[in-house]
C-alpha cells in the first residue's frame, strides 16, 4: 500500500467571507480529478460555505486550523472539534509553530489537542519545525524529536496511524527562504526513522509526512519528489487558486 499523498493549504488569517468562495469557486474549476488529498484549512468562518463548495469533488477535503482542547463549555471565543466536525471538517491543524509562538501554545497543551481531536474522529495535521537559532546550532533532529515525542508518541498505534504529519522549519515560513529538498528529505527521513523506533516500520512507511515553508509552484516538484516527502503544508500559495493548483500538480 502506498502512503497517501496530500497537499494542504493553510489560508491562516486571510480572506474575507466572499473572497474565500470566490477562491473555492476558482480552485474547483482548476482541479483536475486525481488520487492524491487536497485538504483546504481555512478560518472557521469559511468551513460552512466551503464544506459546500467541495462536497462533490472526491479528492477535495476540509480542515480547521486550530480548535480547543476541551470538548465543550464556558471558553469564550474557542471553537471545538464537535462544532469542526458539524460543519463538514475532516482535518484540523494542530501545533502550527504560529500557534506555538503567539498564543503559548506548549507540548503539552498539543497533546491534549491531539488526543481531543482524534477522540471525536477528525484527522490532525501535527506540525513540527526548529527555529532558525536552532538550525544554526545544528540541534533540529533532538528539538523535532521532543516535539514528536511529546504530543505524538503517546498515542496507542491505532490513533497514530490517523495522523499526518507537517515538517515546517519555522525559518522558512513566510520567508521565501525553502528548506533545500535536501534538508526536507533530511528531516522527514529522520521522523520516518523515529516513527519506526516507535511504532514499527510498517506504520512509519505508511505515515504521511509533509513539508511546509516557503513551497511554490517553481519548488513544489523537486521537493515532492523527495522519497520522504509526501506532498506540502502551503501558506502564501494557497491564497491563489492558480499557485496552488499548481502546487497540487507538482506530484
Ligand atoms: P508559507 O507557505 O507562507 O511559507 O507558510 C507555510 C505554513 O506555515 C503552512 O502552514
């Protein structure tokens, strides 16, 4: 069996209510139909409208980019996973190094969030990545591997095997500075080797791992065809329906 190949788009905190359908609307009329995920994360206020949109494209599937760790009660201005799973998401991000850098976000809070999330059926996308100071210290494996270690490698096989994972150096992000296909199939080589420590070869084989930072139509290729790369986390690129298609063709 073949790993799932998906590429995913983080709209993060753009577009307004319109602007988003318009964009759904041009992404389905570029698609063409193929084996390979496209998963499209956007704000919450667009999941209804695009859950719309997509529901009879097969391979297009909807995700969120955050919810709370608890399943309900008085946590004014959070949204939970049940509210994510009524309106049609499938997949929900967790552990964006944004999320981790402005709200606090630490170890332990994401693997409560991955334990949440997989508990009522939805499908995270876990990201992990070094800062640039890290990288420069050459310390990225031990720092990925705490953040594997922590909110991951608690889970029984049966709940690991629902996620994917999103390799995200934090220098790359937004930066148009890309990983080197080198350095991303480095790293995902290096989860994939933990995931078999872990959990067996067999289920590190069938891991999804992707890589996000800077991925562009003019890169996506080369670093796709990494044989540790299964497919990208996509910011800036996601927000035009012309650079993504792009990207999703890449395979
Ligand atoms: P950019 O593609 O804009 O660098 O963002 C990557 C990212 O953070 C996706 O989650």
């Amino acid at each position: 069996m073949r790993r799932t190949q998906i590429v995913a788009g983080n709209w993060k905190m753009n577009k307004t209510y319109q602007e988003g359908r318009d964009l759904v609307k041009a992404i389905v009329e570029k698609l063409q139909p193929s084996d390979n995920k496209v998963v499209l994360c956007t704000p919450f206020i667009h999941l209804n409208s695009v859950a719309a949109s997509i529901k009879d494209i097969s391979n297009l599937h909807l995700g969120a980019q955050n919810c709370h760790q608890e399943m309900r009660g008085a946590y004014t201005g959070e949204v939970s996973a049940a509210m994510l799973q009524s309106v049609g998401a499938e997949y929900v991000i967790i552990g964006h190094s944004e999320r981790r850098k402005y709200f606090s976000e630490s170890d332990e809070l994401l693997a409560q969030k991955v334990k949440t999330v997989l508990g009522i059926g939805l499908l995270p996308i876990f990201c992990c990545g070094e800062e640039l100071a890290i990288r420069e210290e050459g310390t990225q494996n031990q720092l990925v591997k705490k953040q594997l270690e922590a909110a991951l490698f608690g889970l029984e096989e049966e709940d690991f095997a629902k996620v994917v994972i999103a390799y995200e150096p934090v220098w790359a992000i937004g930066t148009g500075k890309t990983a080197t296909p080198e350095q991303a199939q480095e790293m995902h080589a290096y989860i994939r080797a933990l995931i078999s420590e872990k959990y067996g070869e067999k289920r590190a084989d069938l891991t999804t791992i992707l890589y996000g930072g800077s991925a562009k139509p003019n890169n996506a290729k080369e670093l796709f065809s990494q044989p540790d790369v299964d497919g990208g986390l996509i910011g800036g690129a996601s927000l035009k329906a012309d650079d993504f298609v792009a990207i999703v063709n890449s395979f």
